[in-house]
C-alpha cells in the first residue's frame, strides 16, 4: 500500500512539472495570433476613428491640404455649402464695428474691422487648429489663421501680440492674441476675416457683433445669391451709427451686382445667338468644298477657317462640316 502511495506522489510531482511547460507552449504558439489580432483590431479602429472625424469636419472635403504660407490660396468654391455655426466664441467682447466688409477706399475690404484696445484679449472663433502665425509690416501685421472643422478659416489681424502656435489645436473662446495697431493699421483695433476655400466671406453673414451673437445654427453659402445677402448682411449688422464711419458704398455694391448678372444673361443669349446661327452641312457622295461652299453662300476658305481644315482635306460621306 505504502509502495502505491509513493507511485502515486511520484506521478502528481511529474504532472505539476509538465502541464505549466505545455501551457506556456500552448501560449507562445497563441501569442504571434493574438498579435496580428490586435493589429487587425487597430487598422479598422483607426479606419473607424478617421471615417468619424470626417464625418464631422467638412473641412476635411473642401481642403485638401495644408499651406502654412498663404492666407488666401483659393481652391474649389463650392456652388453651395452649410456652415456650422454651433459652438461659437465671439472674438471680442467688443459691439463697436469700425469699418464694413466690401469697398473701401478703392480696394476691397476683406473683414470687419472692431474697435478695440492695445492688449485687449482675442479668442478663437470656433474649434480648429492654427495654420499660420505671422506678421506682415504692410498688411495684416501680427496675425493668426485658424481652420475650422465647419469649413471655415478665420483671420485675426493687427494684433500686438500672438499667443498660439502654428499646428496648435485650439478650443472656441480659447485666448489667442492680444488686440494691438501693428500693420497697415490706422488705430487699434481686430481685423476679422472669414474665408472658405480660401475666398472672404462677409464675418456680418455669420457674426452679430452688436448683440454679441451669431446670426442661427448655421449659415447656407450659396455662389447665386451671396452677393445680394452680403449686402443685406451689412446693411443689418455693420456700421450703424456706433461711432464708426460707414465708407461701404450701397449703391456701388447693388449697381455692381446687377451689372455682373446683366453681363452672365447677356453672354448666355450671345452663346445662344451663336448656337442658333450656327449652319452645318451633311456631306454628300461625291460633294466638294467649292460645291458646298456655293450651295451655302461662302467660300471655300470659310469653311476650312471654321473646321479647320485645308483645301486639300478629303471629305467623306457624312461629315459634318459649318459653313458659318
């Protein structure tokens, strides 16, 4: 009995020897599976995670890349776009507009402009990230260029002192300059810039900064008629007897607007016109340019001038030719 015992102890020590060996070959075989499993799990996470971001930023299809030079580099302007304005900061605390979006002094006027004091704190618009701090002694001085995840860039110009980055992300309300004169500035004050796909959009579209608000949830640009709403934008939201000089000629900007649409209706009925004039010829077997020339009331060298072709050109059966 005390034999069998002893076999069996024998045995149970063999056993506690051996299975922690095949367990841990049985893990060393699994880990390499678990590996490309985790591997698997994080390509289609970060897959996930970027359709997401996408999702959410329409920035992401309007920009399709990243220039930390240029303000106004301009790509496709969309026939029609809507921008979030949810999640806003004012950039100032400032009601006072000083100078309107649009004509000015015989040069266009890009942003609104708020009166405001040397080392006065400017914030962030919205979300984004910065793409360009700068300054530039002619124009915008010391300023900052923020792109949005709504699609929007806002420019922040004549500031005394930056205090981002570029490449920083930044939250709406965040603290990125101090208000200043630097530039070609006659005065302290924010030079306030909207851009999308890198054209100025009226800030007055957007921005109430009287009531310190923004104008809804969102705005909807639209190519056909932003002229005409910038006007009307400016006309309820820019200068209006708060001390500052309105210089946006009115009459020029609705003169100028209805001349451009004149001139598209009127290019339109010129193609039209043309179109309609327009005579073509179905060649015939055995046709020849001076009998098709005769026929139609031309000459020879009308046509080969509107089809560019040569006298010496063989005609074929079922060619189209104009012959004016």
């Amino acid at each position: 009995m005390l034999k069998n015992l002893k076999k069996l102890a024998l045995f149970a020590l063999l056993l506690t020897a051996v299975t922690p060996a095949a367990a841990q070959d049985l893990l060393a075989s699994q880990a390499p599976i678990d590996r490309k499993m985790r591997a698997v799990d994080s390509i289609q996470l970060n897959q996930m995670l970027e359709s997401e971001v996408a999702a959410q930023s329409p920035a992401a299809q309007l920009y399709d890349d990243w220039n930390n030079i240029s303000v106004s580099r301009q790509t496709t302007l969309p026939d029609s776009f809507r921008i979030d304005l949810r999640d806003f900061a004012m950039p100032t605390p400032s009601t006072l507009i000083t100078s309107n979006f649009g004509a000015r002094w015989g040069r266009q006027h890009k942003g609104l402009d708020i009166k405001l004091n040397i080392g006065d704190t400017i914030v962030a618009a919205f979300s984004g990230k910065v793409r360009i701090v700068r300054y530039e002694p002619k124009g915008y001085g010391k300023y900052v260029v923020i792109r949005h995840p709504n699609g929007l860039e806002t420019i922040y110009g004549h500031m005394s002192k930056q205090l981002v980055q570029e490449n920083q992300e930044v939250r709406a309300g965040q603290p990125i300059g101090l208000g200043g004169n630097t530039g070609r500035s006659t005065g302290s004050h924010l030079h306030f810039e909207t851009r999308l796909c890198g054209t100025a959009l009226n800030p007055a579209l957007m921005f109430d900064f009287r009531n310190q608000d923004v104008v809804g949830d969102s705005y909807m640009f639209r190519k056909a008629t932003y002229n005409q709403e910038s006007i009307v934008a400016t006309r309820l939201r820019g200068v209006n007897g708060q001390g500052g000089e309105d210089k946006t000629d009115y009459a020029q900007l609705a003169q100028q607007t209805q001349g451009q649409k004149q001139q598209a209706r009127q290019q339109k009925q010129g193609r039209q016109a043309r179109a309609q004039s327009t005579g073509y010829h179905k060649v015939q077997r055995g046709e020849t340019l001076y009998a098709i020339a005769r026929k139609h009331g031309t000459t020879v060298n009308a046509i080969c001038r509107l089809n560019r072709i040569t006298q010496k050109t063989v005609l074929k059966p079922g060619q189209i030719l104009k012959y004016n």
